[in-house]
C-alpha cells in the first residue's frame, strides 16, 4: 500500500524540519560563541541566531492553525502553496537575521503576508461552510411561528 500524504501536511512536515534546522542552528551559535544553557545573551551575533529561531516558534501554533482550517475549508492547493511560501520566506528571515537585522525585514513581510492570506483563506471557507445554516436559521426562524406545522 503506497503511502499518501494529505497536501496540507506538506507544509506540516516541512516546518517541522525546518524547526529542528533552526534549532541546530542555535545549538552550533552556543558552541560557537561558547553561550551555555540557559543563557539567552551573548555576542549579538549569536542573539541573532538565538532571536531568530524563537520569533519563528512563536508563530508555530498561528501558522499551523490557519493552514489547517484553510485547507480543510477553503482549498487544500492555495493552503498548502501559502504555506510553502511562508516556510521559505521564515527560512529566508532566519538566515537574513543571523546576519544582520536589516537582512530579515523583507522575508518578515513576505512571511507575514503569507500568513494573513492564510488567515483570510480560513475566515473565508468558514463563512461559506457555517453562514448559509446560519442565515437559514436566523431567517426562517421568525417565520417558523406564523407557519403552520405540517
């Protein structure tokens, strides 16, 4: 039995991967600039690095929420191509950010921009999935009183 992979946990995966990436990243900065857990501070160097992996986990449960809602109720293709741009404009501000903090501006705007189209995708199949029950219910209700029952 070939093994099938749903195209909105692509991006799943892919973030995941890209997590442990980031993650080595921080460890190979402590070994470098000899920073040792639990500190944070350090050369501004390695803060970078250290900054840059925490900015992109605080995004983790935003980003993994709308990619699933959009792709379960709006369309599982513009979730996962939304998402895919997302991970590579965050691997972008990654290692633009461990270089210089200018360098991480302009994959932070692409990536946030990824992100609130995934959030209007999501908002979007939710409305159509719920309103037309919803307007059904709130229209008709009135008029259930006046009609009468069958």
């Amino acid at each position: 039995m070939p093994l099938t992979v749903n195209t909105t946990q692509n991006p799943g995966v892919s973030f995941t991967i890209r997590t442990a990436y980031f993650s080595l990243q921080v460890i190979s900065a402590r070994r470098a600039f000899r920073v040792s857990p639990p500190l944070t501070t350090g050369p501004p160097e390695f803060e970078r690095v250290y900054r840059a992996q925490v900015n992109c986990s605080e995004y983790f449960p935003l980003f993994l929420a709308t990619l699933w809602v959009a792709g379960i109720f709006f369309h599982e293709g513009a979730a996962a191509l939304c998402g895919l741009v997302y991970l590579f404009a965050r691997l972008r501000y990654f290692q633009g950010y461990a270089r210089s903090p200018q360098q991480r501006l302009a994959p932070l705007y692409t990536s946030a921009s990824a992100l609130w189209l995934l959030v209007a995708l999501a908002a979007l199949g939710l409305l159509v999935h719920f309103l037309p029950a919803a307007l059904r219910a709130s229209l008709l209700g009135p008029f259930r009183t006046l009609l009468p029952r069958v």
